[in-house]
C-alpha cells in the first residue's frame, strides 16, 4: 500500500532563506526549459525539444552556473524537468482528445511551490540524524532541517517533497509497502446523502451539520481582498505594504483550507471507524459547478437572456466549500488502509425514488427537505431518503463482493 505523510517542517531562519532560493533557483530551470522549448518549435526547423534532451545539458548548465543551479540536487532538478515534460505531455493529450488545450505557462516565483526528490538518499535523507531524539530531514544546499512529525511514518520511504504554503513548510513523504491497519469488524453498513443544508446525511437518520468555514470567514476575507484590491495588478515590483496584503489573503484561505481538511479526516474516521461498508453517491462536482452557458437573444443582436448565472453562483459556491470531492477521496483512503468497503452508485434520482413503492417523479420532492410521493403517499426527510436508496443501491456491489 503507497501512502504519503505530510509533517511542519522547522527551519531556522537561514535554512528558511535557503528554501527559498531552492524554489527560486528550480523555478528558474523550470522557465528556462519551457522558453527553450517554445523557442525551438517556432523556428523555421520545427525542432521538438524533449525531456531527455534536456536534461542532458543540466551537466552543463551547473558547471556554468555553480553558485545558483550547481548548488542544488541534480535529481530535483531532473525532477522539475520532467514535471514540464508532463505537462506538455497532458498539452498535447488534450489536443488530441478536442478539449480545451492550456499551454503550459511560465512559472512565477510565488507560483512554484514544490521541489521534488525523486529518491530518499539522493541530495536527500529522511530522518538524517536518528540518533537524536528530534526528527531531522537533511536536503542538500540547506542543511539538517528540523521536523514536526506528529506520528510515526511506517513503510519504505520512496521520494520526499518539500512544499510551501504561505510562510509555512512542509516535507511530503511517500511511502510505498506500508502495513494496513485493518480495524475489527462492526457489521454495520450505511449509506450516505451529501448536500448543503447538511454535509451528509446517514441512512439511519442522523444528519451532520455543514459548517460552511468559507461562508464564516467571508466577511473577514472580503475585507482582506478589497483592501489587496487597492494595489495595482500587475507592477514589477510590489511594496512592503502590497506583499503584506497578499499575504493575508493566503493566510486566511489557508485557514479555510485547513478547517475543511481538519473536518473531512475526523468525519471521515468516525465513519470507517463505525461501518464496515459506506456507499455513497457517484458525484461529478465539477460539472454541478459548471457555470450555465449564455443564451443568446435572437432579438438583440449581441445581448443575452438570463441563464439563472447569479443563482446557481451561490449554489457553487456553497458546494465547493462542503469540499465533496475531497472528503470522498479522503474516505476512499481511509478505508482502503482500515479494511473497509466504500461503494460508489448512481446518483441519479436518488432523492427522487420513493424507498417504499420505487415510484420516479420530480413532483416527489416537494421541498429541499420534504419528500412526500405522489403514488403511495410515503412522506420523509428528503435527504434521508436519498441516502436510503444510496443504500439500496449498494445491494448488487454487496452480493457480488460476498
């Protein structure tokens, strides 16, 4: 089983200027390699540049630049390559397929956050110093940097990332041969219903109240935001004042970011912890996000009709501050490593299916919490029936896995 861990790193103020200079440097080698490719493709010969390529000139280029480039690992710096030559390689395969291609972009210094080491021992190394008590992670250019690791790290470890978010650290970790931690059996079984009124709903009834950390914080954010807004967009260089703005705003998203994390994981313990099987809804949130396309007025050349755009606005906004996506990866997660089972069904009309007769009709749901149907006269909580009928959906899924 492969596995990550994420733990606070602590550096000293110098090793944090190090850090710094590693991404900056990276960043630098990141850019370099793209406007080296897009310059190749526009000259007359239509030279493809690839990653092997390039990364035959890193000898090079260290030697060229030693106190910058040859000061880091050459791994991570192959590393940053081939996370370019991925990138095209995505470019490309979304060409092909007809959708919306994104060409890779220029990187800027505030926007390269990560530098990967492909292997533990290889301008890197996990847990440098054992014989102190203190967990240190040693990275070649910065030093033996001092780590939070809040619980034990189990497995071999593989590749180590370092990542920045705002003015904090982190070291990523992933492990491969990691031990699953089957918990004993509970012969429970539920279904759950997400939504907005609640996070989720169980097929027992219970309801979980949706704490909305965006919408606690909007207030605060916003006044964060329109103050950063008073600061030119685009300048070359930002003053004191205009980077301390930016700053707050990343702090508080972090913050909201963080909350929803902290309540994904615990929600989604209690949940492995208690049930042997969890089925859920099948959710394509990126297209309930998805913005109505404009309808034109064959009136009005030029204009457009209401497509109900400032209503469903709240509607998204609301369903990516429940994080759906992310709680079900992090369930999924959970419960492969404690032995569980989490099935997946249909959502559709799922809260629109009576449990008692299985009669399909949107007049079944009255309200956003009311169900009542119109063929048998069964009435409940809308979102407890969905959840039900999540459940029954599983029945199948079940028999086959028995």
């Amino acid at each position: 089983m492969i596995r990550a861990y994420t733990f606070l790193l602590r550096p000293t103020a110098r090793q944090t200027a190090a850090l710094g200079e590693m991404l900056r440097d990276h960043c630098s080698l990141y850019n370099g390699a793209l406007q080296e490719r897009r310059d190749a493709y526009r000259h007359t010969s239509k030279t493809t540049v690839r990653y092997g390529d390039q990364s035959a000139q890193l000898k090079e280029i260290r030697a060229f630049d030693p106190e910058r480039q040859g000061r880091w690992s050459f791994s991570s710096q192959q590393a940053t390559l081939r996370r370019l030559d991925k990138a095209f390689q995505a470019f490309f395969r979304r060409v092909k397929a007809g959708q919306t291609p994104g060409y890779p972009r220029f990187k800027g210094v505030g926007h390269f956050d990560t530098v990967t080491f492909p292997k533990d021992g290889d301008g890197c190394r996990w847990d440098s110093t054992p014989h102190d008590s203190q967990t240190r992670v040693r990275l070649q250019g910065v030093g033996h940097v001092r780590v939070h690791r809040h619980r034990p790290v189990q497995g071999r470890v593989k590749t180590i990332s370092v990542k920045r978010e705002g003015n904090r650290w982190y070291v990523v970790l992933s492990c491969d041969n990691v031990p699953a931690g089957e918990l004993p059996p509970t012969g429970a079984i539920v279904g759950i219903d997400m939504g907005v009124a609640h996070f989720l709903t169980t097929s027992d009834g219970e309801h979980l109240a949706n704490p909305r950390f965006l919408k606690a914080m909007a207030g605060e954010l916003a006044e964060a935001q329109r103050h950063l807004a008073t600061f030119p967009k685009r300048t070359r260089r930002r003053t004191k004042a205009h980077r301390a703005a930016a700053r707050k705003v990343a702090k508080l998203h972090g913050k909201i970011r963080r909350q929803r994390a902290d309540f994904h994981h615990k929600t989604a313990r209690t949940l492995i912890a208690d049930h042997d099987v969890i089925a859920h809804e099948r959710l394509n949130t990126a297209g309930m996000t998805k913005s109505p396309a404009p309808k034109a007025d064959p009136g009005q050349p030029g204009s457009f009709l209401p497509n109900g755009t400032a209503a469903k606005a709240g509607l998204n906004r609301s369903i990516l501050d429940a994080g759906w996506a992310q709680f079900l990866g992090i369930l999924a997660n959970k419960a492969e490593s404690a032995g569980r089972l989490v099935i997946p069904v249909d959502a559709r009309n799922t809260s629109r299916t009576c449990p008692e007769c299985g009669h399909v009709a949107k007049e079944n749901r009255v309200t956003q919490a009311k169900f009542a149907c119109t063929a048998c006269g069964f009435a409940a909580n809308a979102d407890h029936v969905g959840a039900a009928n999540v459940l029954n959906r599983a029945g199948p899924a079940l028999c086959a896995a028995a």
